[in-house]
C-alpha cells in the first residue's frame, strides 16, 4: 500500500496474513517508501484522520449511488451500465465521444472528471473521501446537464 498513505509523503506499507508473515525472516521485506519519521508520523496523522470520517463514508457512498442510478434510468439511451462500490464508480457511456463530449461538458461547468475503461468509454466518478452530500448533489447536476447535452 502507498501512495494517500501519508498525505503525500513517500511511506508505503506491505500486509499480509499471519500465516505468510511466518515465513518470512523480519526485515525479508524493503522497498523505495519505507518509513522515516516524518513520513511516519505523516502516515500517523492521515490515519487518525480517516478514523474520524470513515463512519460517514457508507452513507456518503449510498447517497451517491442513489443519485447515479437516477441518472442512469433518466438516460439510459447514454449510460451503458453503472459499476461501482461506495465512492467509487464508473459510468460507461459505451463509447469514447460521448464519455470526451461529458467530460468537457462537465469541465466548462468546474466538474472534473476522468475517463476510464479499456477504450476510454467510461467516466471515472471518485469524490475524495471528505465529500459532503451537497457537493454530490452539485456534482450530480453537473452531470446531468452534461448528459443532456448529448
């Protein structure tokens, strides 16, 4: 594991299962992130902070798969199939133009998103983990008006 693991700073972390850990000596491990102090107590902080907020995230994720589903059945002629978990979604449009076309759409509108997919038909929905509902819900109209415009 790395990269939010401390805010940025250069920490990474290996898990594993007890039975496996057996097997190997200690220090049988290294890579370019491990710890210093600093990036330690980087990691530390982030941690604390994402106990705090994570309570909230199954909700959060609820609320936006609501709202995502409401935007599939109003297009469905556009979305192809909605996949996702919590925060985390894609929306594929089933084509690379109309994934660019609401990209754009939503970026002269202050919404960034990304595409994904084996051929960029998709479109990569992963709010940070300290959104609010109210920030969905603009994000949400946002992407309806993009949606409308195809």
């Amino acid at each position: 594991l790395a990269k939010g693991i401390a805010s940025g700073f250069p920490l990474g972390a290996l898990l594993m299962n007890t039975e496996l850990s057996k097997k190997w000596s200690t220090s049988a491990h290294g890579g370019t992130f491990t710890g210093n102090p600093v990036a330690c107590a980087a990691g530390s902080a982030t941690i604390k902070e994402l106990l705090k907020i994570m309570p909230k995230l199954p909700t959060r994720g609820l609320y936006l798969e609501k709202g995502l589903k409401k935007l599939a059945k109003k297009y469905p002629q556009h979305i192809k199939e909605l996949r996702g978990l919590g925060l985390m979604w894609a929306m594929d449009l089933g084509s690379t133009e109309k994934t660019k076309a609401v990209r754009l759409k939503a970026l002269e509108h202050k919404l960034l998103i990304l595409s994904c997919g084996p051929n960029d038909d998709a479109l990569r929905i992963i709010p940070p983990l300290i959104v609010k509902n109210k920030q969905i819900d603009q994000a949400l109209a946002i992407l309806d008006t993009a949606l409308s415009s195809l």
